[in-house]
C-alpha cells in the first residue's frame, strides 16, 4: 500500500499475508453492508437528506428528517374526509407518507418543495401527487385546487427563521387555499408559536398548542392555526 510523508516522498508500506486477508475481508463486508444499507428505506432517507443539505443548507430548514412519531402527531387531526392536503415543505416524505397511512390518496395532496432532489424522489414516491416545485411565499398566485379547496395545510417549514414578510406571504397563501373551517399544523421546536402574535391579528388567525412530541429530536410542538371568524364568508378569498 503505498503512503506518502509530508515531504512529498511515497514509500511503500505492505501487509503480511496474514494481515492483508483480514483486512481484505473486512473491506468486502462493510462495502456489503452499505450497500444493502442504502437500500433501507430509514436510511436512504437519511442518506437523501444529508446530500440535499449538504448541496444546500439554506434551503433545508431541519437539522434531521422528521421523527415517525411527529409525522404520526402532527397528521392526527387531517382528516381525507374533509377534503384534499396542501403540504409545504415536504421534504423527504416523512409527513406525506403519515398522510397516506391517515386514508390520504396520492391525487389529493399537493406538495411544495423548494429542493429539486428532493421534488424528484417525491414524485417517485407519491406518483399522482401534485408536487410543485417552488416557494411556499408564492402559494397566492397558485391554481393547485380546481375542485375542491383544502381541508387542512401540514407545515415543515422553519417559519421561526424567515422574516416576517415570508410567514406573511405563507400564511396568506396558505388559507387562500383552505376552506372554511380548514386549519394548519406547524411544528416547532421552541415552546412558543413560531408565528408572531402581531402576525395572527394582522390575518385574523389564532394558534393552539396540541400536543408535544418528546420523542422527537429535539423535541418538538405542534401548532394548530385557524381562522377566528366562525362566519361562513372567507375572507381570505381576497387579498387579506
């Protein structure tokens, strides 16, 4: 095997026989572990993850894929009775496939990703699904419901992180897109309410704290968003 020193000069450093084998062995199994590995659907989520963030950490607003367990938390109250799913960040899959596990069809989620690896392993994995590769800010000037507006909006987004003009444009979007009676789930992983105060009266919103999910790494809470107005009449069907 040869090395070479810091002067820049190779030498040459060889194994026994009795070393080389072992090693050899050893280097044969851990490249067929990986290998089967990465075909493990817990880690080539992992894996997919680690790539997008790496290629662009700005664009990625975890620091680990969603738990099962939040995915499980934070779907509980989407009901596919009342009618289709806006889901923003949708990431790796995580909380689309709790949707699907909920009764969710495929043709009644429409899914925004911003990362291009990712919207592609979506559209594999979610054939039927609507996955619209773009900002969540732009959601307004969106027709993603011909029929039918959303039931509810799952969020995974980071809203703590972004100024407030973008939780303003995603808020807006968001409920221009929702039915009357229609809410949005949030999680984060501070114990307030990622969206200001200020920002819900603005909008005419109120958030709820549901639940809390230990298992999580970090742990996280989860928000439910909802209009105030118990009025049939939307306003958000204009510009709020």
């Amino acid at each position: 095997m040869p090395l070479k020193a810091s002067t820049g000069e190779s030498f040459s450093l060889r194994f026994s026989p009795v070393l080389s084998r072992p090693l050899g062995h050893v280097s044969r199994f851990l490249s067929f572990a990986l290998g089967h590995a990465a075909n493990v659907p817990w880690v080539a989520e992992r894996v997919s993850f680690i790539r997008a963030w790496r290629a662009n950490p700005r664009s990625i607003g975890a620091i680990w894929p969603s738990s099962a367990r939040l995915a499980t938390a934070i779907t509980r109250e989407a009901n596919p009775f009342d009618g289709p799913c806006l889901e923003l960040g949708a990431g790796t899959g995580s909380f689309t496939r709790a949707l699907v596990a909920q009764g969710f069809l495929a043709q009644n989620l429409v899914l925004i990703e911003t990362c291009a690896r990712f919207a592609h392993q979506l559209r594999d994995e979610f054939p039927g699904a609507q996955v619209h590769e773009t900002s969540a800010t732009k959601l307004a000037r969106l027709r993603l419901f011909p029929e039918e507006r959303a039931g509810v909006a799952i969020c995974g987004l980071p809203l703590l992180n972004m100024s407030a003009r973008h939780q303003l444009d995603i808020l807006q979007g968001t409920f221009v897109h929702l039915r009357p009676g229609g809410f949005m789930l949030l999680f984060t992983y501070g114990p307030n309410c990622p969206v200001p105060r200020r920002l819900l009266d603005r909008l005419g919103l109120r958030a709820r704290r549901t639940e809390t999910v230990i298992a999580n790494l970090p742990p996280a809470h989860i928000w439910k968003i909802s209009r105030r107005f118990s009025r049939q009449a939307d306003p958000y069907t204009q510009q709020a």
